[in-house]
C-alpha cells in the first residue's frame, strides 16, 4: 500500500490535507511536516482544519499557512486525511472533503474504519509522525530542519515524551534521526511543555479540586466545567494534558478527564496503565482511539455519567 501512496503523491498536483478536530501535536505536526514535503516536491498544498491551532502549537514552522475554510473544494485532486480513524473526524466539511477523487488516509488509531481505499494504518505505531517519517524516508525526502521539527513534536506529544507504552525501538530510532537532522528536543518541549499561561494553572488549580478516586483508588478522574472555564478565562484546549495527573497517584490504573463542553455535555479523556484497554470502554459509548489513550463523548448529569464509565471500567 505505501508504494501506491507514492505513487498517488508523485502523479498529484494539487493537495488537501486535514486532521481531526480538537487538535492536538501529533495531528499538527504530521500535518505542517506533510506539507512541507509536498512543497519540496512542487506540489500546490493546502492545510484545512477546523479549528484553530492551540497556542502551545503554533511556534511549529508553517503553521501560519493553516487556512479554517475551504474554497473551490474541486480543485484539488488528491486529500490527505491524517490522524484521523473516520472521515467524520475532519469535522463540518467531512461530506465535502469526501468529494474529492483520490483520498488517502494514514493513522494509527486501533478503531480506524477502513473508510479509505488508499490507507496507511499501523496501530502499533506511536503517532501518525512517526507512520510520516517512515514514508519520507522510503521516498528518499530531503528531511529539513523544520520537516524534523514538526515530526519529533508530533512523535513526543503521542508518546508522552517516550513515556507511554507506544514507545518502541522504532520510535527512538525515529526521534534520533530527527535530532540528528536538525530537531532540537529542548527548544520543542520548552515550546509544548514549559509554555503554560495563567490561566492553564487557575484551571489546573480549579480541576484538581474535583479529583476523586474510584475502585479502590485504582481510577482516578478530573472535571473541568463550563464554569470553570468562565472564571479563569481558559479555553478549553488549555485541558491538554489534565488527564495524565491523576495517572501520577500511585496505584492508578485508569484515568479520566471529563470536560463540560455544553449542558449536559461532555467529552471523556481516558487514559490507563498496564494492560487496561480504555479503548472497549470509549468504543462502548461511541468513542475510540488508542488501548491506552482514547476518548469519547456523552450526554447527561455528571454524576450518571461518572457511573457509567466506572461501571465500565469495572467491567473490564
């Protein structure tokens, strides 16, 4: 399948790439590195999300050239759809984005769908940056500095800085090449890590008022809600990486972030250690992603909606 991917990238002109909404490093990065590869090859490149790029992102080279509408969908001939395990993912413009003659679809998220014909799936891959830089490598790409940049953020910001269980030998070896051609790993993870505004810490302060230990302190779990979101002046995506807190306390094995997105609206953030696979309980509600990482979305009073995600883990 990467060869006929090759060959889809050598015989286009005119290009379209996205992510999922609610964007994160991984996504980002695989987005703004393909980009720039396909602009060294003299390809006419267009990067669509829906949303806009989070603050701690936009220091990634070329990421003000990520345009938030699409015009003249027909133009382009070939789409690549990145990080992405259904086309819905894309957000509002999936039913168009769907238009276009040759897509093409390279992910590692265990629940992807197969919706493309065209496809680069490996779920034991750590990030689709890392999927990205094993394509760039067989097509022999000049890997600039800030094609390295945008990958190495892209693999750390999946891996947890190498501290998941999706880190393997092939994902160091992956990194240290990038860093050999041009990634700084301090300059990257002061940019992503050591870049919190005022806010992020009045929201992380307010969230951790709510934590609570569940099964015998073997799930941990966060509530961010609209309110608290009022008072601090945070946005949403400043939740990034409250899910991974309560995984700090010794004895978790599963971690949740419920953030109010809406009344009685939310989005679950699940994450866990060992061999807990938080995939079957986001899958059982609608969701998906990762054994270990995976999230979906639910409806209802808090309360009912932590019972039902414990009564799921339970399960397992």
């Amino acid at each position: 399948m990467i060869s006929e991917i090759i060959t889809a990238i050598n015989e286009g002109q005119n290009f379209l790439i996205t992510a999922h909404v609610r964007l994160d490093g991984d996504a980002l990065g695989s987005e703004l590195a393909l980009y720039l590869m396909l602009r060294g090859l003299g390809k006419n490149v267009v990067v669509y999300n829906q949303d806009h790029t989070p603050e701690r992102y936009r220091f990634m080279p070329a990421a003000q050239n990520i345009v938030h509408d699409i015009n003249n969908i027909e133009q382009y001939d070939v789409c690549i759809v990145l990080d992405c395990s259904e086309l819905a993912r894309v957000g509002d413009e999936a039913e168009n984005i769907g238009k276009i003659k040759k897509l093409i679809n390279i992910d590692h998220h265990v629940s992807n769908n197969g919706f493309c014909s065209l496809k680069m799936l490996d779920a034991q891959a750590s990030s689709t940056g890392e999927l990205l830089f094993r394509l760039m490598r067989e097509m022999h790409v000049n890997m600039s500095r800030d094609i390295c940049t945008n990958l190495y953020a892209a693999i750390i910001t999946d891996t947890g800085n190498f501290r998941y269980s999706n880190t393997r030998k092939e994902t160091f070896w992956a990194a240290g090449d990038l860093v050999e051609n041009g990634a700084d790993p301090q300059w990257i993870s002061e940019y992503i890590y050591e870049n919190d505004s005022p806010a992020r810490l009045k929201l992380l302060a307010k969230a951790l008022e709510t934590l609570s230990l569940d099964l015998k302190n073997k799930v941990g779990s966060l509530v961010v809600t609209q309110k608290a979101l009022q008072e601090t002046g945070a946005s949403w995506e400043l939740t990034e990486g409250f899910v991974d807190i309560p995984r700090t306390v010794r004895g978790i094995e599963v971690s949740v972030l419920y953030t109010q997105r809406g009344d009685n609206n939310y989005k679950l953030s699940l994450r866990s250690k060992a061999d807990v696979n938080v995939e079957k309980v986001a899958k059982k509600f609608g969701g998906g992603g990762h054994i270990h990482a995976s999230a979906c979305w639910m409806k209802g009073d808090i309360e009912s909606i932590k019972s039902q995600i414990i009564k799921a883990i339970r399960e397992l």
